[in-house]
C-alpha cells in the first residue's frame, strides 16, 4: 500500500517537473549524452597516455583519433547544449519534410501504372507539416516529448494515488480471517482405517 502511495507522488513529481521545465528536461538530457562521450573517451586516452609515460609502444591511432573526437563533441555538448538541440531539430525537420516530398513523388511515379488514392497522400502531407513546424519552432517542438512523457506521469501518478485510497477503503473491510491447514487426501484415508 505504501509503496503504491509513493509511486503515485514520484510520478506525480516527476510528470510535474517534465511538463513545468521540460526546456530544462531537455538541456539536462543533452549535457548527460555529453558526459557519455566525454568521460569514456578521458579515460581511453587517459590510459594511452600511462602506458606511453610506462615506456611501453603504444601508436597514436584511429582509436585514439575518435576519443579526442569524443571529448571535443561531449565538451560542446556540456558547454553549448541549446546549440545542439536547435541543430538537432533542424536536421530532424528537414528529414521529415524530404520524407514526405519523396514520398508524394513516389506516389505521382506510380500513377503512371496505377491509381493512387487520396488518402494515400494525407500522412505525406502529414510529415510534410510536422517538419515545417519543427523548422518554425524548434526549441517549443524539441520540448513536446517530454510535455507528453509529464502528461503521462502525471495521469499514471494520479491513477496509482486513486487506487492506493480505493484499495485502502477496501482492504479495512476485510476481516481477519485463519488459514486451517488440511491433509492431503492420502494422509486422511490411512488414518480413518
């Protein structure tokens, strides 16, 4: 019962924070993908250079290339992050309005050999439209997700509080009640005889 209770308010608390600061959600979000490239990448490189300063014949490679592009990347990540979500949705909404420009030519390709419904080109349009929009707010569509995400904590967390109290009215309705242990039917047959 407890423990119903405090999944309802975490999720409650939770849900209100993503829907109240989902700019900041997402900022947070950004920066710890930047720590994921940041911090193995220190210390890959971190122990190239022991095993040089050891003396021991190590190579400048490919491997050591890609960490300190890792750095480079998860260091702008942590210092500019707002950079990289704009950069982000941007990309996003130019592959969706390519998707659907692609997809409605398709569709005029294959007239060609046979008809094409009306309703064929809705989703197109669609995609088309979400990646305008995506184009014309980037950073308001960036935050949609994590409003919907708090939308559904909230409603789970206000759900899960409800059944916590309904369950609790029921649950002080029943009585105590004794469990009486049987035998099993082998046991009670041999000791009627």
């Amino acid at each position: 019962m407890n423990s119903s209770v405090l999944r309802g308010i975490t999720s409650l608390l939770i849900g209100c924070i993503l829907v109240f600061w989902s700019q900041r959600a997402i900022t947070y979000l950004v920066m710890a993908i930047g720590c994921l490239f940041l911090i193995p990448a220190l210390l890959s490189l971190f122990s190239y250079l022991i095993a040089r300063s050891k003396g021991k014949e190590v190579r400048f490679g490919w491997t050591q290339m890609v960490n300190v592009g890792s750095i480079l990347f998860g260091g702008c990540l942590l210092l500019n992050p707002l950079f990289f979500e704009k950069t982000l949705m941007y990309a996003l909404g130019a592959i969706l309005v390519y998707a659907g420009l692609s997809e409605i030519i398709s569709f005029t390709g294959f007239r060609q050999w046979t008809r094409v419904p009306g309703a064929f080109y809705v989703v197109p349009v669609l995609i088309i439209l979400l990646g305008i929009f995506i184009l014309v707010n980037p950073v308001e569509s960036a935050n949609l997700p994590f409003i919907l995400l708090g939308i559904g904590g909230l409603v789970y967390g206000f759900s899960e509080l409800v059944s916590a109290v309904k369950f609790r009215r029921k649950n002080s309705n029943v009585e105590e009640v004794t469990v009486v242990e049987e035998l099993p039917a082998d046991d009670t047959s041999s000791s009627h005889q």
